[in-house]
C-alpha cells in the first residue's frame, strides 16, 4: 500500500486534498542553497522556515526572505501558527540586528522584510530590538527599504513609538481573521486593539505606509471579511494581503475550507473599492509575499 501524502493526512475530515491551484514546488536549487547558508552562516531565523510558508521555494530562489527577529519561540500558541511556543521566549540577542543588517547587505536586498516572534515577555514587547534593526539595516544596506511585521504589542502604544521613531517604509501587523473567531484562532489578542495600533502607527508617522493581513479558510463568511477589511480602511491600513489558510498539524485549527481563485480576485476587487492602495489576494498570499512589489505598488519606496 502506498503511504498517504502527508498534505493528506494533515486535512481535517470532509475537506479533500489540496486543489490544484495550492501546489508548490519543492525548496531547491542554487538561489534556495545560497540563501539557506547565509542564513545559517549569521545564526538567523527565518519565518519563511518556521511557518512553513509555502512561498519559500520561489521567494528564497529569488534570494528574498523574512527575517524572525527575537528568537523562535513565541509567548502566545495561535491556533493557525506552526511556530513553536513557551511562556518565555529567551534572552535579548542585541548582535542580532548587526546579523541582520548583513545579511540584507550580503543579498543586496531592495526590500528587507523584518518580524518577530511574540515576545510577551518583554517590557516593551521586543520594539527596542525592532528600531535597533531598523538602524543596522540602514547603516549596513542604505540603499534597502523596510518593513515590519510586528506583534501587537499588548497595545503598549510608549514600544510602538519605539518602532516608529525609525520611520521604516512599511509598518505592517496582521489582524489574521475576522472578530468571531478570535476566540479560537488568536486567544490572546484582540481584533480591536490591533486595529488601533494600525490607526495609532499611521498617526505617529504619517510617511510610513500601514499593512495588515488575513487568512480566509477557518470558517469566516463573505460577508464578515467584507465588515473586516471596512474596518481595516476605517483604520487607515493602506496595504492588505488576502491568502488561503493552510493547516500545519492535526492540532491546529481545522481547515474549514478551501477558497476558489475567483473568490480572491473579488475580496480584491472589493478591497480596492474601499480604497487600499494595494490588495494582494490569492491562495498562496502570504503577508511577505511580493513585498517589495507591494511597497512599490503602494508608492510606499
């Protein structure tokens, strides 16, 4: 008997395998090997690997990446996230945002993605580390532009001003999925306080461009992804990614069910209509995917 796919094994009862529209190719080839070594060469992480981004054969072939700041283990265990939990999250690296900064130079990136695992544990929530990034980056790779991907911060709006002070081109935070599920999928967040660190970021630095993303798959309806990204405008987020939930482990939340392609070419379409300055939208989005196409689309480098 052949042994079942593991993509099979993983998906919940009553959804059928992957569609054709969600296959990927595997990690290889020369862009993939070089950029794997620089990472382990400098000690770095990457959420590309910890959350096992389907994207990472084309984006690491391209030589891009995002890099996982703070260590690999989050304070907060989210019912969609592969990255791994704990209640502390290690001690402070504060070489790693020289690391960093190399590594940007080293791949001579136009665009550097930079995020973190959550750090709860921190006074300030990492933000310190954030902005000391930022820097290093400039510094090192001064022709580079920057994007965040941070955590909510517990809404701490003194760690947030921490990360705007640097200006980086693009502050970005997830929202993830629509405020009746926040229950299960982000227990330890909450939908309006990420929206008012959206708002408050843009306040703080009107030249940085605001992102968020979600996730579509975990039983959310039409209609309440339409009340979401209404909210997210409301919340002067200018940048939005759209992308299709795919289920680590049979531990984590059920894949409700699969999107079409036409579904994510309307919720972009629809985003549009409101006003984002970019929608990215599609089964295999990712909050990093096409980020430099995105920042440049947004007019944001």
């Amino acid at each position: 008997m052949q042994p079942i796919p593991l993509h099979q094994r993983l998906l919940p009862e009553g959804v059928d395998r992957r569609p054709p529209w969600l296959t990927v190719k595997l990690p290889m080839g020369e862009g993939y090997s070089t950029l794997k070594g620089i990472m382990r060469g400098l000690e770095l992480n990457t959420v590309c690997e910890e959350a096992h981004c389907p994207n990472i054969a084309e984006c690491w072939g391209h030589g891009t990446a995002t890099f996982m700041i703070l260590g690999d283990v989050c304070t907060r265990a989210c019912a969609f996230c592969a990255v791994k939990s704990g209640k502390r999250g290690g001690d402070i690296d504060w070489d790693e945002p020289r690391r960093v900064a190399e590594a940007v130079a080293q791949m001579a990136l136009r665009h550097a993605v930079v995020t973190s695992v959550d750090r709860d544990d921190l006074p300030d929530g990492g933000a310190a580390i954030f902005a000391a990034t930022i820097r290093a980056i400039r510094e090192q790779a001064p022709g580079t532009t920057i994007e965040v991907l941070t955590p909510d911060f517990q809404g701490n709006l003194d760690a947030l001003s921490t990360v705007m002070a640097e200006t980086p081109e693009i502050f970005n935070h997830n929202v993830e999925t629509v405020g009746r599920l926040y229950r299960r999928v982000r227990p330890k967040a909450n939908l309006q306080q990420s929206l008012e660190l959206l708002r408050a970021a843009k306040r703080m630095e009107p030249r940085s461009r605001t992102k968020s993303g979600l996730m579509v798959g975990l039983g959310e309806e039409t209609p309440e992804v339409h009340e979401l990204l209404r909210a997210m405008r409301e919340h002067d987020v200018e940048i939005v990614t759209i992308g299709q939930y795919l289920r680590p482990s049979l531990k984590h939340h059920p894949l409700i069910r699969y999107w079409e392609p036409a579904e994510f070419a309307a919720l972009r379409e629809f985003g549009l209509s409101l006003g984002f300055s970019h929608v990215e939208s599609g089964p295999l989005v990712r909050s990093s995917y096409h980020a430099h196409e995105q920042a440049v689309a947004a007019q944001a480098v």
